[in-house]
C-alpha cells in the first residue's frame, strides 16, 4: 500500500494517528450524548412551568384558598386534681335469713335479674315448726288453768257473798283466776310470735335488682347474720372517691363533676356526675374523705369499674381551639396560621385536654395567631389564603 492510499484511512488528530471510520464512530457518539442532554434540558424546563417559543414569563400562581380563621385568645380554664374512684351501686344488701336451717330451692344464679318480692329461697322451718308446737301446747295447758281458775273464781264469789268464805279466801281465788288469765294472753302470744317466724322461712327479694354473689347453695346450713346472696340496683350508681382535704373543700352537694371512664371500644369517654353525698370525717389512716357521686341512669356504666374524677381546684389562662382547626401531617399535631403575607403555615403543637367545647392547646398558639378552622381547598405551606371569616376563639 502507498503512503497516499493510507492517507485516506490515516487522519492525524493532536500528536496521534485513528483510523477514519473511528473517529466518524466517535463523532456520532457525541452528536448522541448532545441531543440527549438537549432533550433533558427541554424536560426540566417543561416541568418547572417554562414556556418556550414563548415570551418566557413564569407561570401564574395558584388561585387563593377560602378558609375560616379563628384568632387565637386566652381564656380562663379550671384547674383539676384527678383522684381514682370505683363505680359501686347506691343500693347494694346482703340478702340472709332470720331463721337457722337448710337452705331449700336457691335456683338464683350470679348476674340474674330479680323483681321486688320475689321468692329467693326458703329455709327449713323443722324449728320453727317446734317452736310452734310447744306454744300451742303451752296455750293449751294455759286455757285449761284459766278454765279450773274461772270455776273456783265462781263458787268462792258465791261462797263469800253468802257469808260462807272468808274475804282473804276470796281475793286468793280472785288473784288466782286473774294470774290464769295473763297466763292464757301470754301463751297467746308466744304462739303468734312463733306462727310470725314461720313467714321468715321464705325469703324474697326487697327491691328490682341484680344478683351479684351467690355465697351458699343448696343443702347448706344457713342462720342470722350468714349471707346467702349479695344483690344490688344497676338503675343507680355512684362513683366512690377518697378525695384528700385539698380538694374535698372545692366539693358541695348537687355540684356537676366529670368524670371519665374506659368504653367498650378501650377509648376513655367522659360522663358528667353529681354530688350527692360528702363525708366531713376523714379517714384516720388515709387522711381522705369518702365523697359518693351519682351517675345519671342509662350511662352504660357496670358496678366495680374504674373511673377517673377530675374535681376543679384553681383557674388558669389557655387557649381552646375547635377540634377542626388541628390536623395530623406525617403524625406530627398541628394547625395552620395566616402569616402577614396571607400564607398558610404549619405549626406544630401540643395538645392538651380535649373539652366540649374544643381542645386544650398548651404549647404551638401564641394570643393573636390567626389560625384556620376551615378551608375549601388543600392547605399546605405557603398557600394563598382568602380570608372569608374571622372570629375569636
């Protein structure tokens, strides 16, 4: 091959020699990667609201949110001092017999309703029904000596009326006949008794309510003062706390107290109680007062639950927003305030105490703050905000 045959195939580049068809290789390489980066520049540019051909002004702003503003302002709020408390039923009795024997037809069991007078259980009355006989024999015997008494009281009437008896005879006959008579009033009477102790032998129920113990069965020897079953009324309960002297002194009869208590789906609810009942004495040991307070009926609430009672002690200045105006981002409490520039921000605050009439703000809302309630459109940082109402909180 020529050297002028190799200067078609040779092209020297810098202070190197390539073969042509490389070098073209690597021009087409480059004209690629350029295309390429133009294509990403036109990308970017498209995304971030160029517009090209065109006069190159930026994109108009999103339109204005319409959102509701609270102005943040500090209110008098109560102080409590939150004390446990146990949920117990006003009316609760040991149910026991006054006669002592077997108990007999004690078909009652734990958690069965009861209505007033029904028949609980009956007690052998084998000793009563003793008692009973010997008293009927003592009336007997007693109404026989009245008898012979009131014919020896007659002749010696006669007798001393004819002058035939002396007066000492006749009052001894008189004294006699009258001692057979209280005798006969007294066995009277101690067979009533007896006959009354037999109706004791049944045993009914004093009031509507709910069997909550049964401590003795069938068979088993019961007596006075030996409780069979416990029975109480689910239509009224109290709340029973030990409250300490600093807090029993903001307490009267008839005051509204909340209290709050675990529901059915493990959330704490709040109920509202009355006071009804206030123990001066304190407790020697504790150094607490008994203070009892009464649930309103249907407040699906079960005897010996928990309870939590908040008593107010003091006042304070806070800030309470409506539950609308806090919102959760990335789990993380806050609300969003309108900034002197008519923008949304987000702060982060701390919750406290939720009320009816809203939540309890302790730390995040400064007096003043503009704070949106509401708003027809997404809020984020920096949002325009049109202002369409504003009041206090």
């Amino acid at each position: 091959m020529t050297e002028q045959d190799g200067a078609d195939l040779i092209i020297r580049v810098g202070k190197g020699f390539y073969d042509k068809s490389h070098f073209e290789a690597h021009k087409a390489m480059r004209f690629h990667k350029t295309a390429i980066l133009l294509v990403m520049v036109a990308l970017i540019c498209l995304l971030a609201g160029c517009e090209r051909g065109g006069s190159g002004k930026v994109a108009k702003e999103a339109q204005p949110v319409s959102a509701a503003v609270i102005k943040a302002e500090p209110v008098q709020l109560p102080v409590y001092v939150k004390l446990p408390g146990t949920v117990v039923s006003a009316y609760k009795v040991e149910i026991s017999s006054r006669l002592t024997g077997y108990v007999q037809g004690l078909e009652i069991h734990e958690g069965q309703s009861v209505r007033k007078g029904q028949l609980l259980f009956t007690v052998n009355p084998t000793e009563v029904k003793a008692q009973i006989n010997q008293a009927k024999a003592e009336t007997a015997r007693a109404a026989a000596s009245l008898v012979n008494a009131r014919a020896n009281y007659v002749r010696y009437r006669d007798l001393y009326l004819h002058k035939a008896a002396t007066g000492e005879t006749y009052h001894n006959v008189e004294t006699a006949y009258r001692v057979a008579q209280h005798g006969y009033q007294a066995a009277l009477a101690a067979l009533s008794a007896a006959r009354s102790q037999l109706r004791y032998a049944e045993v009914h129920a004093p009031f509507d309510g709910l069997v909550v113990s049964k401590l003795v069965d069938n068979g088993q020897l019961a007596g006075p003062g030996t409780p069979v079953l416990v029975v109480e009324n689910p239509n009224h309960l109290q709340v029973q706390v030990q409250a300490t002297e600093q807090a029993f002194v903001h307490l009267k009869l008839g005051q509204q107290i909340n209290i709050r208590l675990e529901g059915p789906d493990y959330a704490m609810r709040t109920l509202t109680g009355e006071v009804e009942r206030l123990v001066a004495a304190a407790n020697p040991v504790t150094h607490t007062h008994l203070v009892k307070i009464g649930l309103q009926p249907g407040s699906r609430v079960y005897s010996g639950e928990y309870a939590v009672v908040s008593i107010p002690v003091a006042q304070q200045e806070g800030i309470v927003l409506p539950a609308g105006a806090i919102h959760e981002r990335a789990g993380i409490e806050g609300v969003f305030v309108v900034t002197s520039e008519q923008r949304a921000q987000f702060r982060m605050v701390t919750p406290g105490e939720r009320l009816p009439r809203g939540t309890v703000v302790l730390s995040g809302v400064f007096p003043g703050d503009r704070v949106i309630v509401s708003a027809k459109g997404p809020l984020a940082n920096g949002v325009k905000i049109r202002i369409q109402k504003e009041a206090g909180a």
